[in-house]
C-alpha cells in the first residue's frame, strides 16, 4: 500500500494540500490535515460549497463538520460507512478508500479538453451563450443612461425608415414558384441598409393586416379615408407655400410698395379652397349614402335570386332523377315485347322448332366441351411453365433479400467506423496539441512503472488464486471418490461376513471388530473437518484483529476519552454560565 499512499499525497499537493515531506504514509495523517484534504477536493468537485479548511476549537462545531462532510461525499455516491467519525477518529483503511474515491472524482485536464467543441457550429454556440450570459450579467438601466457599448444597440437614437418589400405570398402555379426562386431577390438585399430591415418589415406586416376588407362598405370607407388623409396633407403643403409666400412677400417689401396686391391673392386662394373643401366633402358624404343604398337594394335581389336558383336546382335535379327512371322502365318493356313478339312468331310450327332448339343446344355443348379439351392441352405446359418460373423468382428473390440486408448491414457498419474514425482523429489532434503543453517535470514514468507492477502482481495473486481453488476441486473429488469407494467396500464386506457370522465365531468377532473401525474412522474424520473449521475460524479472527490493529483503536480510544473531558468542560462552563445569568 505503501505506493498507493504516495500516489494519493502526490496529488493531494498537486491540488494545494499543505502536507510536509516526512508524511510518506497516510496513517501518520491527523485530523487537521484529513479535514484539509477532503475539503479541497469537494471544493474542486464541487465548488461553491463553503466550508472551512480549518478545524474549529469547539466539539459541537467539530461534530456538526463532520457530519457536513459526511453527507458531501455521501451525495457525491460514496458507499461505504462514512459519518463524522471518519474525519475526526479516521482509521487508515476508511481514510485510503475515502481518499481515492475523492480522488477519481477529481476533474481532469484530458476530460476537459476532450469535452470541448472542435466544429464550427459548436464554438459559434459557444460564443453566443458566452455573449448572451455576459450581456445578462450586466445590470439593466434606460436607454438614455447608455451612450456607449452594448446597451446602447437598438436605442432610439435611429430613425423609422422603411422601404416597400416584394414578398408575395398569394401565387399560385409553376411561374410563381419560378419567379420566387430564381428571380425574387431576399429582403436582405432589397434593403440598402440594415436600419432599413426591420422597419420595413413593421410596415409590411401593418400592410397586409390592414389591407383586406371583408365587405364593398368597408372598401369604401377604407378609399374615402385615404382620399380625406391625402387631401389634407395637401392642404398642409398649400399652407405651408401660402407662408412661404408671405414669407417672401415681407421681404420684397423692403424693396417696393407694390407687393400688396401680390399679398391678398393668396389669402383669397385660401379661403375659396376651403369653401369648395367643404362641398366636396358633403358631395363625397351624400354619394356615400346612395352607394351603401343601392349596395343594400343589390344584396337584398342577389339573396332573393339565390334562393329561386336554389328552388329550381332542386326541382331540376327531382325532374331528372323521373326521367331516368322512366327511361329504364322504357328499356325494360321494349325488351319484354321483343321476347314476346319472337315467341308469337315461333308458335304456328312449335315442335319443329323445339327439336331445331334441341339440335343447337346440343352443337353448343359438344363445342364447349372440344374447347375445354384443347383449353386443357394448352393450359397444362403453360401452368407448369409459370409454376417454374415462380419457384426461380421466389428464390432469386430470397437470395436478392438476403443480399441487400447485408448491403444495409455493411453500409451502417461503415457509418459507424467513419464516425469512430472521425471522433478518433479529433481526439488525436487535440492529445497531440495537448502534450507540449504539459508539465515536462513531473515523473509521471515511475508512477506508471508502479502501476504496472501493481497490475502484475494482482495478475499473479489471481493465477495462484485460480490454481489454489484448482486444487481445492480437485482434492475435494478425490475425497468424495474415497469415501464412496469406503463405502461400497464397507457394505460388500459387511454383507459378506455377516453371512459366515451366524456360523462362524472368528466371523462374528471380525464383524464387531468391522463395525468399531468404521464408527472410529467416521469420528476421525469428523475430527479432522472439525480442525479444519477451527482452522479457517483462527485465520478470520486473526484478520480480523489485524484489520481492528490497523484502525488504531487504542489512539482513537485515547482521542474520544480526551474530546469527552473537553466536553464535559465545556458543559460546566456553559452551565455556569447560566446559574450566574440566572441569579
């Protein structure tokens, strides 16, 4: 064990563990330097949990961290016995197992490197959750605050510009589809700038919400609405060029007096365009009112006319559904009359005609029966023809089956070993970027050397486990061999003296003397599997002794005696201190 204690405390002070160069074993580790190390690889395990390297001068503190670090592991799988004794009363084998289990869990480098992305999909999703997780981090404030950075992206510093999109979404046929694919150009290039992009956008979108109307009132409210918007933003650019012009006008009359008539044209301009305003829009309000009239006139006569339309569907599809039924009655009749009217015609000479029927019926069947024989004689090789060609069609089938199954075998196989290839490759180029950087000082050759030699040993531990549990069997047939060879011999004797011991003396004496050899040979050996299992009892106990030996329980022992008397202290301080606040 000696080598695996050096390798555990080679890495406890690779990972920061203030351990001195005189501890070579872990059984000279105290309880400081345990808590030390278990809390410094819980904290690269799993960081964030933060407890305190150093151990507190107060039992209950000293028995509540023992507890925190008893559960860590336990939650991280541990499965053997852990609890607070562990840390604070540590046996040498507890404190190796934990130390290892603690030390297999350690993050390492090879691990984080081979989990790191290498496609270029992977990094670009890496640098977005990067950028998204930085610009989170950050603290929310108004737009106004921010004048530089991030922040300051989609601000309202820019202005609504907006440009009309083609995007066409209503067409129908190959043309459309060929317009849509070869011609149409995207909305990133109908742009000429990105402010331009999402703004258009807004506007389309607001188009094709509001453009349809569900009916001919709605249209038209929607065109007198635009007509009315339209003509007052031209009356705000009249007024604006009637100020301009006033504008003007004040100026050249620093020049000259005779502005004045050129001053009140305007002005009557004005004011006769509001006045026809005005009737424009009482003219537009009136022809409003007699299309919304008329409109309800045409609808009321197009629901009207629709109902009649329906009426004489109805009646129509009634009519014909008569007329086909009287025609096939039609049909029926005429072909009754014409059976009739041969019948008539072929009863003035009834037996001649019976007998020239008989004689045509006759014909009819031998000729259906010449036709079935050469039917027969054609039908035979044709059929067993077919029969033929099936079977081989079955069979290359069969064949043609099996074929491609193992094609779609083969071909997933490829697959997998091009995926491997490739995951193989990658691990590759990232080991050998890896390996300059490594550390080139640390003997990592011997520690390999050391494994290896434990890995022999083991190795020759189990041959000679395997060859001893070999001969174990073996012995163990061999006995099992004896004692029914003891006992066939025993029951063939016994048989044959008991037949000469009803006549013979020396008989019935070596018979008794037969029974007393093998009642004292069986308690031999009862004896002797009894020494064997006292034997194999002695090995246990002396194991177990050995094992109690190397947990240091007299240390312990003297460790919990002294850690009592602390409490007990602590326990009369504490209730002297109550009577005194007490009284």
């Amino acid at each position: 064990m000696e080598e695996v204690d050096n390798i555990i405390i080679h890495s406890l002070r690779q990972i920061g563990c203030n351990i001195e160069e005189d501890v070579t074993n872990l059984g000279r580790f105290n309880t400081e330097l345990v808590v030390e190390a278990t809390v410094r690889c819980l904290d690269i395990i799993r960081p964030g949990l933060g407890i305190s390297t150093i151990v507190p001068a107060n039992m209950a503190a000293r028995f509540r961290l023992g507890a925190t670090l008893a559960q860590a592991c336990s939650e991280l799988g541990h499965r053997g016995d852990i609890g607070y004794q562990t840390f604070l009363y540590s046996s040498e084998v507890d404190l190796r197992r934990l130390l290892m289990f603690l030390i297999e869990k350690l993050p390492k480098e090879s691990d984080k490197s081979l989990n790191e992305p290498t496609s270029r999909i992977a990094l670009l999703e890496r640098q977005i959750s990067g950028a998204v997780s930085s610009d989170l981090s950050l603290p929310w404030l108004p737009h106004y605050c921010h004048k530089r950075g991030v922040r300051n992206k989609g601000c309202t510093d820019r202005r609504y510009r907006s440009v009309d999109l083609d995007i066409s979404t209503q067409g129908h046929g190959d043309d459309f589809q060929d317009y849509r694919v070869h011609y149409q150009k995207p909305i990133t290039d109908q742009v000429p700038d990105d402010q331009y992009l999402v703004p258009s956008l807004v506007s389309h979108n607001a188009k094709l919400i509001h453009e349809s109307a569900t009916n001919i009132i709605e249209r038209l409210q929607w065109l007198d609405m635009h007509k009315l918007s339209n003509e007052t933003v031209e009356d705000k650019v009249y007024s604006k060029n009637d100020v301009q012009s006033r504008f003007t006008l004040n100026q050249r009359l620093q020049f000259s007096q005779n502005t004045q008539s050129e001053e009140k044209i305007p002005v009557t301009q004005a004011h006769t365009e509001t006045v026809t305003s005005l009737s424009r829009e009482e003219r537009r309000e009136l022809k409003i009112d007699q299309v919304k009239s008329e409109c309800e006139s045409l609808r009321s006569n197009l629901d009207e006319l629709q109902v009649n339309v329906k009426q004489l569907s109805s009646k129509l599809s009634q009519v014909d559904v008569t007329l086909r039924n009287a025609e096939k009655e039609v049909k029926d009749s005429e072909e009754r009359r014409k059976i009739k009217a041969r019948t008539y015609d072929l009863l003035p000479n009834g037996e001649e005609n019976i007998k020239k029927l008989e004689a045509l019926v006759e014909a009819s069947a031998n000729k259906l029966i010449n036709l079935a024989t050469q039917w027969e004689r054609h039908r035979r090789p044709l059929v067993e023809k077919y029969r033929d060609e099936r079977a081989k069609y079955s069979t290359k089938a069969s064949t043609s089956r099996k074929k491609l199954d193992e094609i779609k075998l083969l071909r997933e196989k490829e697959k997998e070993l091009i995926e491997e290839s490739r995951n193989k490759d990658q691990q590759c180029t990232q080991l050998l970027a890896e390996i300059p950087k490594l550390p080139k000082e640390s003997n990592r050759s011997a520690y390999t050397q050391r494994i290896l030699e434990i890995i022999n040993n083991v190795r020759k531990q189990r041959c000679e486990i395997d060859k001893v549990l070999a001969d174990t069997r073996e012995i163990q047939k061999d006995i099992n061999t004896l004692t029914g060879r003891l006992e066939r011999s025993f029951t063939v004797a016994d048989e044959l003296i008991f037949k000469d011991a009803k006549s013979n003396e020396a008989s019935r004496k070596a018979y008794k003397l037969l029974a007393t050899l093998h009642s004292d040979c069986a308690e031999l050996v009862t004896l002797v599997e009894e020494i064997g299992a006292t034997v194999r009892e002695i090995r246990d106990l002396e194991e177990q002794i050995d094992s109690e030996s190397a947990k240091n329980v007299g240390a312990n022992l003297e460790r919990i005696t002294a850690d009592l008397k602390q409490m007990k202290q602590e326990t009369a301080t504490l209730m002297a201190q109550l009577q005194s606040k007490n009284s």
